[in-house]
C-alpha cells in the first residue's frame, strides 16, 4: 500500500502498457527537460545535495528533522508533476541533516493519478542532476506476511515489480543510463546493515522483506492478498518501484523502508480506509524518522 493510498488491484497485463506514444514523446526531450528543471532550482537554491529524500503517505513530518533552507513548491517547478492525494504535501525541501545537505520530496506521484511512469520518476532523476549520491525512500504498505502487525517498520530488500508499468519502456537515453540495467540488488546492502544496527542500538524491531508493487489506486482483493503472498511479497503498495529503478538506473545507492499500516492477508472480515493508512504511518513515524536521521549521520 502506499503512495498516496498504499494497495491496489493488480492490473491487467494489457492495460499495464498502453500506448507508449506519450512516454517516447517525453522521453524524447528528457535530457532538455532536465536541464530546464535543473537550472530553474540551482538558479533558488545553488547548493549541491548529497542524499535525496522520498516521503510517504503520512510520513511528512520528518521534514521536522531537516533545517529548512528553501522550500519550492512542485506547482512552480518547470516540468514538475504536481501530487493530487491527501497527505502528500507536494513540494520540494532543502536543507541540512546532520550537517548533511539534503533534498526531500514532501509529496510523490503515482501512476493512478494519471502520470505516465516516466513522469512519476521523473522527481528522481532530478535529484540525481542536482547532485546527490544516496536515496532514501519512505513509503505505507499493505502487509501480506502473517508476521506482519500494523506499525511494523520494515526495511525493502528487494521488491517485484512485474505488476507495475517500467519506468524505462521506451527509448533509452545512453546519457541517463544503460539498455538494460542490472537489478539483481537495488537496495544496498551496507546501507541496510547500517539501519539494523542503528534501530538495534534505539531498541527498535524491525522487519525486513520483499514489496510488491501495483498501480492503483484500489485496495487488493482478498484472492489478490493470498497471490501476492505467494509469490513472494511480504508488503504490497502503491509506489517506490518506479522510483528505485530510476535510481539504479541512474547509479544511485537506495535504501527504502515501509511502515506497515495494514494486515490485508487475514481472513477476519475489515475494510481499509485511506485515513486509517495515513494515521498508522503517523502513529510510526518517529521511529522511522529517527532511524533515517542517524542514517543521514553515517553516510
């Protein structure tokens, strides 16, 4: 789940690619695009990050932990989609971190509200032109491991991603990154040792598993909770793929973590609401905060 909402049906192979039309024509100006983005932000905030920030649904608060240098609103930034769903602010902060600059998306987009998946990576790529070296992505899902309870922060290790449309379906631009990218390990390793070790020393559990993403904007089914389970999935949602392919496709080290803010796999009659998702991501959010503030710390 996540992403504006977290969950959502998985979708029919057919409608998963539609017309690429669209995506050839934006990636075809991609690298001008870029460039307009880029020089529009340097020319407000000429400062270099070195860590990018994704923030999820309900998770904005952790803005608190950063010493806001420029705030920019997505609506002003050339190119820019603009974030339609509650609880994503939708706006672009600087500023530093434990003495660390840093860029933090208040708000991401979603291929449901009607964005292509180029556009919905397209923040990311940004970060990368800006400068930094490390992402780092927050997101709520949907749990699909029985193991699972609401409030359980888990660290991604690898996710699927066959449900959701590639991001990089279209012309390849050589200066972006390769053809075919390796995504044999797109969530770092040290950096996710490093956050185990950090959370033990605070005393926090923390669960670790594979995130499976869809499209949206639904909630999954029943029968499609017990699919995603077994094939694999230990949390379900909405966002975050597109973004990390993006990144590995960009040569940036990500380490991404879910808040769990629902248990969809039980067989016990409950529904889910978007409110119920956004307040269980803010009921778990200052663990979260604190776990990727000493993580900023260490890199």
């Amino acid at each position: 789940m996540e992403g504006g909402v977290r969950g959502g049906a998985i979708p029919y192979i057919c409608t998963l690619y539609k017309s690429t039309a669209v995506e050839y024509v934006f990636m075809s100006n991609i690298i001008q695009q870029l460039q307009e983005t880029t020089r529009y932000i340097k020319n407000i905030y000429p400062y270099s990050p070195r860590i990018g920030i994704v923030l999820g649904s309900g998770l904005g608060n952790f803005a608190r932990e950063l010493a806001i240098e420029k705030e920019i609103p997505y609506s002003e930034i050339p190119h820019f989609p603009v974030s339609t769903v509650e609880g994503h602010p939708g706006k672009l902060l600087f500023g530093e971190i434990s003495g660390k600059k840093v860029v933090a998306m208040a708000g991401r987009f979603h291929f449901y509200e009607g964005y292509d998946a180029g556009q919905v990576a397209y923040p990311i790529r940004i970060m990368k032109f800006l400068g930094i070296e490390f992402l780092l992505i927050s997101n709520a899902a949907g749990g699909v491991n029985p193991d699972f309870r609401v409030g359980d922060l888990m660290i991604i290790t690898d996710h699927i991603s066959f449900a959701t449309v590639n991001p990089l379906v279209g012309k390849n631009v050589s200066e972006l990154g390769p053809r075919f990218p390796d995504m044999s390990h797109p969530y770092r390793k040290d950096l996710i040792q490093k956050a185990k070790a950090i959370a033990n020393t605070m005393n926090f559990p923390l669960k670790e598993g594979v995130y499976f993403g869809v499209t949206g904007p639904t909630f999954e089914t029943r029968a499609e909770y017990k699919m995603i389970r077994k094939l694999g999935g230990d949390a379900v949602g909405m966002s975050t793929v597109q973004e990390v392919i993006i990144a590995v496709h960009m040569e940036l080290a990500v380490f991404a973590m879910s808040v769990i803010t629902d248990i969809g796999i039980r067989e016990e009659e409950n529904t889910i609401t978007h409110q119920e998702v956004l307040q269980a991501a803010i009921d778990a959010e200052p663990r979260l905060s604190a776990i990727f503030k000493k993580l900023i710390e260490e890199l």
